[in-house]
C-alpha cells in the first residue's frame, strides 16, 4: 500500500518561502516519479513540477526559476523548495507518485497541505 505524506505548508508572507516535504512509503521509491501539483479554490488540479527516478525535472511556466524540485532517495523523500511566493502560488499542494506495472500507468496521491500567502 502506497502511503505520500506531504508536510511543511503554512502561511508565508508574499517574497518568502517554504519548502515542502513528501515522505513515501510502501513501494521501491527510487524508480518512480514523484510530482507536486496544486490546486486553488474553485480551479482544477495543476502540474506544478515533476522529477524522474534520473533526476530529470520539469516546471510549469508559472514557477520556473522560483520553485526547485528535489528528491532524496535513500529518505524515500521527495521536496519542494519555493521561493519568492506569490498570492497566485496559495493553493493546497499535493504530492504525486507515479507507477508503471506491466505497462498499465498508476498514480498515488497524498493528503495535501495547505499553502498560503498572504501579508
């Protein structure tokens, strides 16, 4: 049984940061993608950013140069560092795992954690 656990939301004033934490249990962690989407009130679910088990990453535009995605496999730990928040960035971030057995594509989701930012 798959289990994502996100940790590290919060409130942030506008220009700050947080980093985000998943922690993965109950699958080889190191040969899957993990991803952070995020979803606002009243939108749908987004990418935000995603890094294979090489460590290849992709950004959406809206936060290229602002957010940085990283994992450590040893930890079964996936992170997101955010920098220079904006209003547009509150959202409550979800972390993302994705599998694939037997070419079939399976995708676990954790909890979420809230993200504000505000002043």
């Amino acid at each position: 049984q798959v289990q994502l656990v996100e940790s590290g939301g919060g409130l942030v004033q506008p220009g700050g940061s947080l980093r985000l934490s998943c922690a993965a249990s109950g699958s080889i962690f190191s040969i899957h993608t993990m991803g952070w989407y995020r979803q606002a009130p009243g939108k749908e679910r987004e990418l935000v950013t995603t890094i294979t088990s090489g460590g290849l990453t992709n950004y959406a535009d809206t936060v290229k140069g602002r957010f940085t995605i990283s994992r450590d496999n040893a930890k079964n730990t996936v992170y997101l560092q955010m920098n220079s928040l904006k209003p547009e960035d509150t959202a409550v971030y979800y972390c993302n795992q994705v599998q694939y057995v037997l070419s079939r594509k399976y995708e676990y989701w954790g909890q979420g954690t809230q993200v504000t930012v505000s002043s």
